[in-house]
C-alpha cells in the first residue's frame, strides 16, 4: 500500500478545482465511474498510519443505513459530527479558513435535516462540504465506500447528472450493459421500474438482476422503456502503448491508481525506447498514488531530480513561527522546505526523446504534477485543453455507518513554484480531441496528430535534458 495517496474529487463550485463531485458521486451511485471530463476516478487508497482502521467496535459493524439505505437521526449526527471533526482538525490547504465549515453547515442545514437515505445525506453533506472551495474535500455514502475498495461495481455502466428530467447520461462505458441497450450520452433516463427518478441511484442493484429504464433520447427526443440487465464492472482501464508510424508512440494512462502497475508500465516504455516520440496521454486521467506517480516521473526524468514540494499544515505552521508571515503563501513555504519531492533510480533508464502530454478538463491531481514537471523539467508540450486545477494530497478516513470521507492534507508547489491547486495547466496547442475514457486509434486522434507535429516541428521540444 503507498504510503502516500494523491486523490482528486470533483465539484460545483465556481473554482475549477471543484466543479467535478457530483458527477463522480452520481457515477458512483449509479453504479458507474467512467474515465471522461466531468466524472474523475476515486484515486488511490488511503495511507499507512491513517485512521481508516481507528473505527469503533459500535461504527465497525453494519449501521441500519448501510443495511437499508435509511439513516436515523442519531446515525446522521454521529456522522456530522465526524465529518465537522476532521474538517476543523484534519483539512489542510493553504489560506484556506476551514473556520467558514459552521456557516456552510448552517447553510445547508434544512438539507441535511430532510434527508431521509444515504444518497440524500451525501449529497446533502456534500454541498456543505462543497463552499470550502477547494478540491479533495467529499463524503462517499457506504457503497460507494465499498465500491471504491473493490475497484469493482455493479451497473449498467454509465455516468450521470441528475437533472429535473431525471438522471442524464454523460458517458457510456465500452462494452458495458448501456452500449449493448444503445444508450448515448445526453439521454435521460427518466423512469425506473416505473418510478420517477429524484435519486441517484436509482438504477444501482445486485449484478444480474434486471431493471425496466424509461428513456428519453437525446438524438430524437423520443422516449422508449425496455429491460436493461445489471452487471459487475471494472473500474479501471489497463495502461497501453500503441505505436505510431516509424518513430513515436502513444502511452495512455487512465489512472494512477491499482491499474497502474509498474512492472506492465515498465514493459510498455522498453518498447518504446527507441522511438524518437513519445506522447503520454492523461486525458480524463484523474490521479492517484503519489508512489505511482514518483514510478512514471522516474521513468522519464534523471533520478534525484526535484519536482516540487508537497505543504502540509506543519510546515505552514513552522514558516510562520521563522517567519512571522501570518498567511504563509504555498510557494513560498516549499521554497524554504529542504525536503523536496524527488524522482528516484529505475529499472529502465529514462525515456530520451522527445515528449508531449496530452490533457482534458478531467486531468487532474497526479496528472497534472506529471504534466507540470515534463513541461517544467523538459520542455514538453501540453496538447489539449485547460486541465483541472485540483491538487492536493488526501487521505481516505472511515467513519460511522461505512462512509468514507476524503480530507485534503498537504497543497502543492512545482519545482518552479506554481501553486496547481485552483489554478489550471492551460495547453501549449489547443486541441479537442477525444473526450471520453474509449480511446480512438491514435491515426484518428487529432490530439495525438498535432502532438506529434509539435514535436516534429521543434528539434528538442521535450527531449530529456542532461544537464
């Protein structure tokens, strides 16, 4: 287990850096989490040392909402009070008042207050949570707490917004009970069962069993009810290479998280030695271990070499006892932090020519240190569009009745003093290219087209320098 995680969530709020959680709380309730912009993966698992495992004897075993779905108004106090525990003691990103956590409460408190189900109370929770303004700040409810533990769920394979009309669909997994019944984006889904749908996750059930959806299409705005059958899904996407023409190769990573494995990226960069491009694709890649991410950096920088700096609350808190600075800026507190984050010595030398990333609205977290330090350390250019803005290190924390809550811990600052945290990387050539998880063949991307002519068109445009 790393010993570190780096996850990213998504939001509403205006800040780019939060725009996201709904959608990856209705993925995940809909029984669903896709790699496409506005729905980023559950990254990483939580750290050795954190209090995932510091659970009671009475919240250890199955709470009447984690069996019913149902909360009583003891269990939504006891995680409240929980939730308003770790926000005042435990969050940390820089010049952030968690102080503002009370009003937020306040605000929603009417909310929280009807909320009957556990979707309902996270949602409800989540808004709250969501006036912070930063990233890596969420509540999972107990399945979807599950679901992210087994990097497996049971759906028909969609994301989704709930919108009046009922749960729009914004992405359809590849091969997924969704493709098989024609789903496409933009549909809503408007009837479960004969139901109208207020929930997200209403279409959720047990794999194998069988729903009746009620559709209303987006190509034709008609509407159509028919069976669909549940199934159990993987959430990840194995990394890939794929090679282009004589001289480059694409490397597309989905995530930083259990499908990353360093021994299959290891073989996937041997066969890429020799080609003099290599273009890295992060694209609706939501992040990850920061173990995994140290792996991919080490793979394509010289060992030793430092990347940023990672600012917790204690080194904030020991700048301004040397200091005096009442509100320390980020850059400036890892500017004076004498231990950086650094790559280390691998079993394959890096990767020596030229290299260009691709990125998306949904790259965030490990995704956009990666791309900060090829475009800082090599000169590589970013192609796409603006990423994120959501970088924090975060640790999961279990809490009463099966939640899972995400807390933010440590900001982050590139090696050339960059705060990426609610400040998104903008490309260097704009292309729009593919927007979902399914990648396209590379000779059909037309980001992976203008990548390769960026790099052709400068003799060491992200070429490893030896300095």
């Amino acid at each position: 287990m790393p010993s570190n995680t780096l996850i990213v969530t998504t939001g509403t709020h205006a800040s780019p850096a939060r725009r996201l959680w709904p959608s990856l709380l209705c993925g995940l309730l809909a029984g669903a989490l896709t790699l496409s912009p506005g729905c980023a993966p559950v990254d990483g698992r939580a750290p050795a040392g954190a209090d995932v495992g510091a659970r009671d004897a009475e919240s250890a075993e199955a709470s009447a909402s984690a069996r019913t779905g149902v909360m009583t108004e003891q269990e939504k106090a006891a995680v409240l009070e929980r939730a308003t525990h770790l926000v005042r003691e435990r969050a940390f990103a820089t010049n952030v008042d968690f102080g503002k956590w009370d009003a937020a409460v306040a605000k929603y408190q009417a909310r929280l207050d009807a909320a009957e189900t556990v979707e309902q109370y996270s949602l409800a929770l989540n808004r709250a949570l969501n006036e912070m303004g930063i990233s890596h700040l969420d509540i999972l409810p107990p399945k979807a707490a599950e679901e992210r533990r087994r990097a497996k769920y049971s759906g028909i394979g969609v994301t989704v917004n709930l919108t009046d009309e009922g749960i729009q669909i914004s992405d359809v997994r590849e091969g997924s009970p969704a493709e098989r019944a024609n789903l496409q984006p933009g549909d809503v889904i408007t009837e479960v069962d004969g139901a109208r749908v207020t929930e997200w996750g209403a279409i959720r059930g047990k794999p194998g069993t069988t729903v009746n959806i009620t559709v209303k299409h987006a190509r034709d705005g008609s509407v159509s009810t028919f069976p669909i059958t549940r199934a159990e899904l993987s959430i990840g996407t194995p990394p890939s290479l794929e090679l282009v023409g004589q001289d480059a190769a694409v490397l597309r990573l989905a995530s930083f998280t259990e499908e990353y494995e360093h021994d299959r990226i290891e073989e996937l960069l041997r066969k890429a030695k020799d080609r003099e491009m290599l273009i890295v694709d992060l694209r609706s890649n939501g992040g990850g271990s920061v173990s995994n991410l140290r792996h991919l950096l080490s793979l394509l920088l010289p060992p030793g070499t430092e990347v940023g700096a990672f600012v917790s609350k204690r080194d904030a808190e020991r700048f301004q006892e040397q200091t005096g600075a009442a509100a320390p800026d980020a850059a400036a507190v890892a500017s004076k932090k004498p231990q950086k984050f650094r790559t280390r010595r691998g079993e394959v030398p890096p990767f020596a020519g030229k290299v260009a990333v691709l990125v998306n609205g949904a790259s965030a977290s490990a995704s956009e240190i990666f791309a900060a330090a090829m475009r800082e350390l090599r000169g590589a250019p970013l192609v796409g569009t603006k990423t994120a803005g959501a970088v924090l290190l975060s640790s999961y924390v279990q809490i009463e009745g099966g939640f899972e809550m995400k807390i933010p811990t440590s900001d982050y600052v590139t090696v050339m003093g960059h705060r990426l945290e609610d400040s998104p990387l903008l490309p260097d050539v704009q292309a729009r290219g593919q927007r979902s998880a399914r990648p396209v063949p590379a000779q059909q991307d037309r980001a992976v087209e203008m990548a390769i002519e960026a790099l052709r068109g400068s003799a060491d445009a992200g070429k490893l320098r030896r300095e």
